[in-house]
C-alpha cells in the first residue's frame, strides 16, 4: 500500500538516490526494473519515459531496513 504522499515532502531524483547509496544512477535503474531498491513513484507508471521520484522518507527506511 503506497501512503499519502505531501507536497511538502521531499521529493529525490534518481542520481541524488545514487549518491546517497554510492552507487549509480544506471546500478539503480537496474535495481528498479528487478523490483529492487528504495521504493520510488513514477509521474505515468505506463510511461517508460516518465519522472521517477523517490521520497526521501522511503529512501531512509530502505536504508534502515538493511543497517546490520
């Protein structure tokens, strides 16, 4: 179940992502297609082409979720 997400909330591109988990962008772009990752929202989940999004909120408890 995806939450309300705020316009308030920040919002993180896909290289900002990257960066924070020094990885990259195209190491993420995989991880996306293999249903791996940081959960993230797409603008038109039909559009290939769309903005990807990830709200920093899902990207810190993914981190979390995986600290030893």
């Amino acid at each position: 179940k995806t939450e309300e997400i705020l316009m308030s909330e920040i919002m993180l591109t896909t290289k900002c992502v990257a960066k924070r988990l020094n990885i990259s962008h195209h190491t993420l772009k995989i991880w996306r297609t293999k249903g791996k990752g940081p959960r993230y929202l797409k603008e038109d989940p039909e559009s290939p082409q769309s903005t990807v999004r990830y709200p920093e909120k899902w990207v810190e408890q993914w981190q979390k979720e995986r600290m030893i």
